[in-house]
C-alpha cells in the first residue's frame, strides 16, 4: 500500500470514527436553537491535554488562541473570558464535540432554573468521585442520600457554633496580627490566613484548638499535620502535578492520603470516646448525635469532615487573601472600610475589645459589601457544573424554550453572570464596592442591596446552597474587624518599584489567578504587606 492510500485511510477511518458522531452531536445541538461552537478536541481526553500543552506555552499564533473553542478549553478559560464570550455567542450557547454537547449559561433565570431544581440536574458523577476520598459527603451525593446529609449536616450551622466561630476567628486573628506587628515587610499573608481558617474550623468541626488539653488522644502537632498533608491532598485532586512529576509525586499524595485519613479517623473516634460535655457546640457533635433516623456511617462522617475541612477553611481564607490585598492596592476603598469598622468599636459595649456577634450582622453594611463585591469577582468557583438526567429537560425562558437531551453537562457560568453589564453597569471589571450599597441621604442608613443579591452565585443558588454561608460570613468579618480595628494595610514596594509598580504587579497577580479546586491568587508571598498602626 502506497503512503497516499494509507494517508487517504487513515483520514477516513478519523472521518467514521470522529466525524460521524460529532455530526450527530451537531444535528441535535441544533434543536436547541441556541448558537453553536463547534470543537474537534472533546473538553477531556489525551488531545485536550496536548492542545492545553501548547497552549501553556504561548507558541501559537493569535488567530488560533482566539478561535471560541480554543477560548473555552484553555485553563482558566471562564475565569479570564468572564463575560466577554456570552458577548459575542449569547448567554446560551452549546459547544460541539465529537464525544458530547455541553450548553453553558449566563442568564440569570437559566441559572436559577438549573441550580433550583437539583433533581432535573444533578451534579457530573465524574466531578463528585473526586471529592469522594474519604467516604460520601454532602456534596457528592444526590436525591435521598443529598437530603438525608443535608439534614444532618445543616443542624450543626446554629447560633451556639455561628458565636464560637466569631470568638474562635477574634482570638486567631489577634494572634496573627500581633505576629505581623513584628514583621516588615509580610509575606506570608496566604499561609497565615490558611492556618487561621483552619484553626477556626478545627474549633468549629471538633471543638479543638493547635494546644487542646482535654483530650490527650489528640495532639498539638495534629492541626499542623492535618493542614499540610490537607494542602497535599488537596493539589492531588486539582494539579497533581504540583506534587512533582513521576513516581515521587504519587508517593507523596499516597503518604498524605493515608495520613490524613488516620488523621480524621482518630478525631471521631477520640469525640465517640469522650463525647465533648457541650453537645451539638461543632459540626461533629451534631453529625454524631443521636436522631430518628438513618444517620451517617463512620466514613460518611469522615468525608463530611474532610468536606468542610477543605471548603470552609480554603474558600474563606482565600476571600480574605484577596480582601486584604485589594484593600492595600486601593486605599481609598480601605478608608471606606475603616469608616464604618471605627464605627462598630465606637459602638461596643464598655470593656469590648470588638463589637458582639449579635452586633455584628446589621451593622455591617459596608464590609458585607466588600465581601460580595470580591466573590463576584473572585469567588471560588468560575462555573457550577450540572448535567441533565436520564431525560431531556426544559428551560422555560422568556423568549422561548430550551430542550436539554438527556445527560447534557450544563455549565452555569457564575463569572460570566458576575460580569455581565446588564446587571453590573458599565463597570462590571472594577472592584468598586459601593455599588452594593443603597444611597440614602442619612449615610448611617445606609444597606446592601438586596436587588443585586439575587444576581451573585458565590455560594451557589436553590436547595444546594452552601450551607456554610453564615459561617464564613462571620469568621470574615471577626477577622477584618480584629486586623483593622487599629491598624491598616499598605503595599510595600521591592528594591526597583515605585508603589505604583507595586500596585499594578499586585493587582495582576490577581487579575490572573488560577482555577484549582478553587479559584486562587498566584504567588501571594511575593506581594509585601506593612500594618501600620492608627
């Protein structure tokens, strides 16, 4: 056989084999009657990696790096387009492969739609074995399993632990400012916010703090094992390539997986032991208290501790890495913000040191607003990923309806929806926390909109809301208010910077985060911080 007839045959065979099913994906992608991208790689696979590859590299020309399927398939694609490519293919649209159609969403109703009926669309079973490491958990179940963890998960999110963590997040954060006071320049403002959150949640989660006494089966030295081999763990599930390459990299992860699972094994059955005297006082407890009902088996419990471990310490601590740092590249939204936390302390009660968590909620109009403005734009998931069920489902929309084949991955793109100008204004790139805020002419009336809370998808929408909102609500504002309450923030230039520089690299470093697990700031040590005293 001739090398042309050969070519010629492999050519037809790639036509059969590739181009016969995305022409069928293609035939059904348009019953939707939404605009079409079509792509020849699938968004998962060996030539998706290679293309992602070169793409790292910056090699190819501009022409190709702008075609709509290369736009969607580079890493942190949704992150860097936000809204821009909904601007030009519509807030629904389809992208065709040869392997699947997948619809992605940047309208409000859709989204609602999607995440408020969790039935009709469930989460990708490929996206929740990730997050099964350690035994089913609440984020990786669906239906009867979903509501059944949800039941005993949610009654741990009371008062008596919403005011632990609000004395757990003070005591921390005085600790870590009283550490910055004695350093200059910081760096280390990402390890320290990660080892604070963590602690927060250990109290919440087990009621243990780094120097526990009451309980000799655990020891001081197990919160820092549990956060390193946790970050292990963890960069496993997002990048394990992070862990190094070949076989020294799994070993590692196989080191900490073992280690962090005898870790969480030997907090529940420390607490089964000796049941801490204030029951239902942390996640644990509630989870471990008798019901009369099916409750969770051991490693459920396990995952469900493993869950909040890593998504209330890494969200939180990582929306007040990026706070913190936007409050130093912008002093004039840190002013703002001082503004109202010197309020509060002149509000306290005689011998305070910070206001009360019964306080806190009303009167923090203006740190709640800085707090969603930074998960608008820098919220730890870019997209909530949902699939149609084994039948095909309907979005009713007011200009037409939508027919969803069955098991059709549907991507709800929170970023896009966060930066579309419809509801965000011709601004809706700028970090500007005051568009939150309801403009009364009595500044002390001032309050966040409820309006444009219905428009931010931080903690997700529907039945499948986070059920840790409060919580990290409260450890943020505990936390602002203890730094801030006596000291502000300011960027520290290297050698060769002018503050200028230094603001514009810090704000890059932002405006280019990565997507893991979570959306987070690159390379954070290398931004200098100085607290100063006021």
């Amino acid at each position: 056989m001739s090398f042309a007839s050969a070519l010629i045959l492999v050519v037809a065979i790639w036509c059969i084999y590739v181009g016969l099913p995305w022409y069928r994906n293609w035939k059904q992608a348009k019953a939707l009657h939404v605009p079409i991208v079509i792509s020849p790689i699938s968004t998962s696979g060996a030539a998706l990696q290679s293309l992602r590859y070169i793409l790292d590299r910056d090699i190819l020309p501009t022409w190709i790096t702008r075609l709509a399927f290369v736009r969607l398939i580079q890493r942190n694609s949704r992150f860097q387009e936000k809204f821009a490519v909904h601007a030009e293919y519509g807030k629904l649209f389809i992208l065709v492969t040869p392997a699947t159609c997948e619809l992605y969403v940047a309208d409000v109703d859709a989204a609602k739609q999607v995440l408020s009926r969790w039935r009709d669309f469930p989460k990708p079973s490929s996206l929740l074995e990730k997050m099964n490491v350690f035994g089913k958990n609440l984020a990786t179940v669906e239906g009867a399993d979903w509501q059944r963890h949800r039941k005993l998960t949610a009654r741990a999110f009371n008062e008596k632990l919403h005011e632990a963590v609000w004395a757990e997040s003070t005591r921390n954060a005085t600790k870590v400012i009283t550490k910055w006071n004695n350093i200059k320049p910081v760096y280390s403002t990402r390890s320290d916010m990660m080892a604070l959150s963590l602690a927060v949640l250990f109290k919440a989660c087990l009621n243990i703090d780094g120097d526990d006494k009451d309980d000799t089966r655990i020891l001081a030295g197990d919160v820092a094992a549990c956060q390193w081999h946790l970050d292990v763990v963890l960069k496993g599930i997002s990048n394990p390539m992070a862990l190094g390459r070949g076989f020294e990299g799994i070993k590692k992860l196989k080191r900490s997986h073992k280690a962090l699972g005898e870790l969480l094994t030997e907090f529940v059955e420390a607490r089964t032991i000796r049941p801490k005297l204030s029951a239902h006082a942390d996640l644990l407890s509630s989870i471990l208290a008798p019901t009369d009902h099916r409750g969770l088996s051991s490693d459920e419990v396990t995952g469900n501790l493993f869950l909040f471990m890593f998504a209330g310490h890494e969200t939180t601590a990582n929306a007040l890495i990026y706070i913190i740092h936007l409050m130093a590249i912008f002093p004039a939204w840190q002013d703002w913000a001082l503004e109202e936390i010197d309020q509060l302390s002149h509000n306290r009660a005689d011998g305070e040191e910070v206001p009360s968590y019964s306080q806190i909620l009303p009167q923090t109009q203006r740190l709640r607003a800085i707090l969603y403005e930074t998960l608008r734009l820098y919220g730890p998931v870019p997209t909530l990923v949902r699939q149609t069920d084994p039948q095909a489902q309907t979005l009713v929309l007011p200009e037409q309806e939508v027919i969803i084949p069955k098991d059709t991955p549907v991507n709800v793109n929170t970023i896009a929806l966060h930066t579309d100008p419809k509801q965000w204004g011709p601004d809706p790139l700028a970090w500007r926390p005051d568009r939150w805020i309801l403009q009364p002419c009595d500044s002390s009336l001032q309050k966040v909109s409820n309006e444009l809370l219905k428009y931010l998808f931080a903690w997700g929408d529907g039945p499948r809301l986070c059920p840790g909102q409060r919580f990290s609500q409260i450890e943020v504002f505990a936390v602002l208010i203890c730094f801030f309450k006596s000291h502000r923030v300011e960027l520290v230039p290297s050698r060769d910077q002018t503050m200028d520089q230094a603001r514009s690299h810090a704000l890059s470093l932002i405006q280019n985060s990565k997507v893991g697990l979570t959306l987070q700031m690159p390379d954070a040590e290398s931004v200098g911080l100085r607290w100063v005293g006021r």
